[in-house]
C-alpha cells in the first residue's frame, strides 16, 4: 500500500510540473512573439542560435532545437556540481520545453504581424511575464525536479543562502548579457522579464505550495 501511494505522489507531482512547464513557456512564447525582446534565458538561446545559423544549413536547427541542446549542458554540468538538484522533472523540461516553445510559436503567431503596435505587444509581453512567473512557480513546488534554467538560481539559492527572487534576477541579467553579446533580442521586454520575474515568481511561490499540497497530501 505504502509502495503505491508513493508512486501515486510521484504521478501528481510530475502531473503539476507538466501543467506548470506548459504554463510557463505559452508565457515564453508570448514574449518571443511580441518581439521586444525574449526572456533572459531564451535570449541566451537566440544568441547561440543565431551564432551558428551561419554555419548550421539545417532543418534541425531551430530555436526548440537550441533550447534542447543548451539544457543537456546545463544539466550535465548540474550532475556534477550536486545531482541531488536534477531529477525527473528536470529532464522533462529539458525534453519537452524548447518543443513546446516551437508548437506555441506556430499555434500562436497569427496574434502578431509586422505592423501590430508597440502598446499591444507590451501587454502581451506583461502578461507572458506573469504567465511565465506563475508556472515556473508550479514546476519548482511540483519538487519533481525543474527546468534547467530556473534550476540554476534554485542551486544558486540554496548554495548562498539567498532568496530566489533576487538570486533569479541576478541570473537572469547574466544570461542576458552573454545572450545579447551573441546576438539574441534584447528590448524592453527583456528588461521587463529580467527584473520582474523574480519577483513575481516570489508572489507566487506561496500560493503555488499550497496547491501542490492540496493535491499531494
């Protein structure tokens, strides 16, 4: 009996991260789509990407494709800093999170077109920061492990003593500075992520608890 509500646990918990990494990269997506500059994570991704365009003629080559690739280094390099991190959860989000971002691009890309007005995508680039804050939130209290990305200023967190709402913005401003030196899209939605997410995420770490606490206990 005991054997099967463990893996009952195990279930639910994968279950809630699968919905937050879904949740999350619509909100990824969005900021993509708007076009005032990606998420710090995925500015580093379009800055790789963009460096080896020139040099990759493939059809693999794609922007879910970057992501993928990008998060099995960074989880192998994880492993071997503290394993303990890197779970389940997390290769899921490394399996499934660039992908995701690719079926959200084509799904949604009829909500912009070269001439839609900078007040419209900022608020499609506000709501994909609260969208984005909320489910990273639900996939880091899933404790089924995370995404490679958030993984990092949850590692760095936990190592420094530090909250994860400041650690994140730290990280986040990293990433888009290597990001944006390779040539991804830096704007004032980037800023806007940079310096929100964190916080909002800190919002809403509380509430997403209780949820997965209801489900789990």
């Amino acid at each position: 009996m005991g054997k099967k509500l463990i893996n009952k646990e195990i279930i639910i918990r994968v279950v809630l991260l699968m919905v937050g990494l879904i949740i999350a990269h619509f909100g990824v997506t969005l900021f993509i789509l708007a076009d005032l500059g990606a998420d710090p994570f995925n500015v580093f991704v379009q800055g790789v990407f963009r460096t080896l365009g020139p040099h990759i003629n493939s059809s693999l080559l794609t922007h879910g494709n970057t992501h993928l690739v990008i998060s099995v280094l960074i989880i192998i390099v994880l492993l071997i800093v503290d394993r303990s991190y890197v779970k389940i959860g997390t290769v899921l989000c490394m399996a499934f999170g660039g992908p995701i971002i690719d079926v959200f691009t084509f799904v949604l890309k009829f909500l912009f077109t070269d001439n839609s007005p900078l007040w419209y995508r900022l608020i499609f680039n506000a709501l994909g920061c609260v969208i984005l804050a909320y489910g990273m939130t639900m996939v880091i209290k899933s404790e089924a492990g995370t995404g490679p990305n958030d993984l990092v200023a949850v590692v760095i967190s936990d190592k420094v003593k530090k909250k994860f709402s400041i650690v994140r913005v730290i990280v986040d401003i990293v990433f888009v500075a290597i990001g944006f030196a390779l040539g991804g899209s830096l704007g004032v939605g980037t800023l806007v992520c940079a310096f929100l997410v964190g916080p909002v995420a800190g919002v809403f770490l509380p509430i997403n608890e209780k949820i997965v606490k209801k489900f789990v206990s």
